[in-house]
C-alpha cells in the first residue's frame, strides 16, 4: 500500500490547527510598545520588563476566517504572485525564453573547448556565479520577495541543463537566502538591528563578510553535490515526478520557432525608448544605497543607451530576441529599482506587468488575446496565491491568541543563569524559533532586540554578538518555514510539493544552523573588530 504524502495546503492547514490548540494551554500575554526611530524610520519596539499576562484569548472557529484574513495580510505577496504569473505566461506564449535558453546551452557547450573551464566543469561554473550574485543581492539589499519572480526564469533553465526544479530554486531564492543570512550590508535586519542595540551602523563587518563567505561556501557546496547527482541520475530527483510539468513545457524544438520582426515590435520598442529617454531627463542621476554608504550615478540615462543600442540589434535579427532584452533590463530597472528608489513588491509587480504586455505587443498579440493569456497566467499560478494566503492565517492565529509575546517571554527567561557561549547559542536557537513564528527580519529585530541586547549587557555578552545571533537565526529558517510568503510563493510557482522541499532542504538546515552555532563561538571568545 502506497503511503499519500498530505497536500500542501493540508500540511499549513494542520499548523494552523496546532497553533489554534497552543492558544488554549499557553497563558495569554503582551509587552507594551513604543515607537523609536531608527536609522531615519519610525520602529514600533517593546519597553524593557514591561511583559503582563493577559485574559486568555482560546482561537476556536477563527481557523476557519484565518485564511480570510491570512489573504488580508498577505495580499501585497499574493497580488504580486498573479500579476507576475500573467506577464510570465504572456512572454512564454511567445517562446523567447525558449530561444533563449537553446541559445545559452549551445553558448556553454563552446566553453567546453577551453580545459580549465572544461575540468571545472561549465554548468558547475554557471551554477556558482549565478548563486553567488543572488548572494550578494540577499546580504546587500536584502532580496527576498523578488525571487519569486526569478524562479520562472530559473526553474525552465535549470530543467533545460539536466537537473530538477529544486536545482531552478536554488540558484536564486536559495542563493539569495544564504546572502541574507550572512547580511554584509543589509538594511532590513543588520541595519535595524544594530540600531535598536544603538551600534554603529553596518559595524564588525569584517567578520560578517567571512561568516558570509563560509556559508556560502557550504549552501553552493551543497547544491553543486546534489545538482552533480541530478545530472548522473534524474530519476533521482524527489520531484522527478512533479517536474513533468516543467519537462513537457520545454519540449519545444527550436526548429518550430519562426524567426522573424513584425512591425509591431519596432513601435514597441519606439515607445519603450522614448518612456525611457523622458524619464533619464527627469532622473538624470540616482543616489544607489548600499549598506550604509551610497553613490550618485547616471544609472538610468545609462541602461536607456544600451536599451536603444541592444534594442536596435536585437530586433534586427528576430522579435524573440527583442523579448529577451526586454527582460534583461526589465531585471536592470529592478535593481535601479530597489537600490535607489526602495521599490517593493508593487513597483516590482508593475515593472513585469509591463514587460508582459509590451512582449505581448511585440508578438502582434491584440487586446483580446493578451487579456486571455494574462487570465491563463494567473489561473495557473493561483494555487501558489492561495497557499501563501492560507500560511498567512497561522500568524493570525498566533498573533489573534495572544500568544507570541508570552512565548518571547519564556524564551528569553530561559536564558538566566548560563555562561557567555551557552547564553548567546540560546539567543540564537531562540531566534531561530521566533522565524518559524514571525518570517518577517525587520518585524522580528523590532521585536526581540530591544530585549535581547540589554539581557546581553547582563551576561557580558557584546551587542554585536547578540545582533550576529539573531541575523543568522533570522537567515536560515527563512528556507524551510511554512508561514513565509516568499518560500510558499516561490514552491507554488516551481510546482515543489512543501513536504518534498523540507525533506530536501532539511540536511542543509541542519549544516547551516550548525555552522551558525560555530560561527557565533569567536564572536565571545575573540577581541573581534566591532565586536
């Protein structure tokens, strides 16, 4: 008899149950706040020793409204879901990222010619220097949302070169997750977190920089192994079976693909270039933060002169390449984006509705059809919405009992009366715990630091080892916990059964919550810069 592995949706659905029952047995509680303002933004934190018990608030039929109002809370993720699953399903219709990816395999197989890259391996290569970008994307500016997005174009890829669509996540939402994780210079946890501990901001970066190093050198390491098992073996593969979806979308042969430029697409791109030249004239230069430094440079003005010159030439050869320009700086605009005009999700929605729709255009599509397509998109990807709807419904259980601040609470009295090593190894297992809860980074720094960086005063533990504690247990668990938006995003859209991806990403959590553990060890024991 075969065993069922429970739908995904049966699987938060269960948590939320859980959590439901845990607001019956754990005491209600809360800890009253203040607003603080921190690095220029207004924080809401918690006082110091303020926590009282409060009147129990046991959650009975709110399971059921909970994925209405998981839905609520959530809706900016799940918005951002459909409309990127629309635009998505518009620019596959026209077969460019098919061309594409043909193009990018035969590319690699004349890199084989030279030895040293042939002895290292080429899809090895490829595979480090695209995880390692999203890397440093996730510990600079601290991607996270914006993976979503990346795993359409990733999962077909990494399908196309032999491997699975666990492989097609990694590069780019686990490859940003180790970045975010070791958090160099990101603003949304370092930045408020050292804040609220009122550190320098972005200080003891040196030894971030190697923690960041030597996590990513143990994430890359890992999915090279599995990747290199993938490709000896794809029956291998746990989700051999789900990826047919994936298999039988690239079966497209190029042959089939008529190269040709219509008309349309050069008025495309007129528009396009004149939308771009007025608006390098209206931001003719762009302050780009990173970290806590930034630089002033002509970054729109710049990419709208390539977009004519690469423009110009793609079209002249076949539409299907002036597609894929158009997603190339669709990805530029989103970086200028990020960095130097703190876009977030909508922004980010609005940039690839566009590019949907002006590829569409391209292709000769009318009104009608590009509407019928979007449709298509969207209906294909919902079951990825209403999945991060649902997980949001376990937060509103937990925050709705009023619960969250008395488990806060437990954890940090736990911590009395342990050695320096034992008392930040436990701030960091307790931050751990909190991420499953709350995925949020800068809701969570909010949340614990306050508290944490005075018990650290207690113990004679550095600040910046507290802030260390919570930045890795805030990184890690971002990759397995079932209430982050992100992760259930990005899995409903590369078809990865929840339970296939715990069983997969379950030995690199236990690697990399271990590594954290050693890392956190000099931070107590050595006279560390900033430290």
């Amino acid at each position: 008899m075969i065993k069922r592995v429970p739908h995904t949706f049966v699987i938060v659905f269960s948590i939320i149950l859980f959590s439901a029952v845990l607001t019956w047995f754990v005491p209600g509680g809360s800890f009253e706040r203040e607003t603080v303002t921190v690095n220029g933004v207004n924080r809401e934190i918690i006082k110091a020793d303020s926590f009282h018990f409060t009147e129990q608030q046991p959650q009975t039929w709110q399971i059921f409204s909970a994925f209405f109002d998981g839905f609520c809370n959530t809706s900016e993720i799940i918005v951002f879901i459909l409309m990127i699953g629309g635009a998505f399903w518009i620019m596959n219709d026209s077969k460019a990222i098919d061309v594409g990816i043909f193009s990018f395999l035969k590319f690699t197989k004349k890199l084989e010619h030279w030895t040293l890259i042939r002895k290292l391996g080429v899809e090895n290569i490829i595979i480090t220097l695209i995880m390692l970008l999203f890397s440093v994307f996730g510990a600079v500016f601290g991607m996270s949302e914006e993976t979503i997005a990346f795993t359409i174009i990733f999962v077909p890829l990494a399908i196309s070169m032999g491997y699975d669509s666990i492989v097609g996540v990694s590069l780019c939402f686990v490859a940003a997750a180790l970045g975010f994780a070791g958090a160099v210079l990101n603003p949304f946890t370092i930045g408020i977190a050292q804040g609220l501990s009122n550190l320098p901001l972005f200080s003891g970066i040196e030894y971030r920089l190697f923690s960041w190093l030597i996590i990513n050198l143990a994430g890359f390491s890992y999915v090279l192994w599995y990747a290199r098992r993938i490709k000896k073996n794809p029956e291998k593969s746990l989700v051999y079976e789900d990826d047919a979806y994936w298999r039988n979308r690239n079966a497209i042969k190029t042959e089939e693909v008529i190269f040709h430029t219509p008309l349309r697409a050069w008025v495309v791109f007129l528009l396009t270039s004149t939308a771009l030249i007025a608006y390098s004239i209206l931001f003719p230069v762009s302050e780009l933060k990173v970290g806590n430094s930034s630089i002033e440079l002509p970054v729109v003005p710049i990419s709208t002169a390539l977009f004519l010159i690469s423009g110009f030439l793609s079209l002249r050869k076949t539409v299907h390449y002036f597609i894929l320009n158009l997603l190339a700086f669709t990805i530029v605009f989103l970086i200028i984006g990020v960095m130097g005009y703190e876009w977030y999700v909508m922004e980010i929605a609005a940039l690839f509705f566009a590019m949907g729709l002006l590829a569409g255009l391209s292709m000769g599509k009318t009104a009608n059809e590009l509407t019928k397509l979007f449709i298509e998109g969207s209906k294909d990807i919902l079951s990825a919405a209403m999945v991060v709807g649902l997980a949001g419904g376990i937060i509103v259980i937990l925050r709705n009992g009023q619960i969250i601040d008395t488990i806060l609470y437990y954890m940090a009295q736990s911590m009395q009366g342990f050695g320096k090593i034992a008392s930040v190894e436990i701030m960091y297992l307790i931050q751990n715990g909190i991420n499953l809860i709350i995925p949020s980074g800068s809701a969570k720094a909010a949340l614990t630091m306050p508290i944490m960086s005075q018990f650290s005063d207690l113990v004679g533990v550095s600040r910046q080892a507290t802030v260390m504690a919570f930045q890795f247990g805030d990184g890690f668990t971002n990759m397995l916990t079932p209430t982050s938006g992100v992760l259930i995003g990005v899995l409903g859209i590369a078809r990865i059964p929840y339970e296939k991806w715990f069983k997969w990403i379950g030995p690199l959590m236990l690697i990399l919550i271990t590594l954290g553990a050693l890392l956190l060890i000099p931070t107590v024991l050595l006279q560390l810069n900033g430290f």
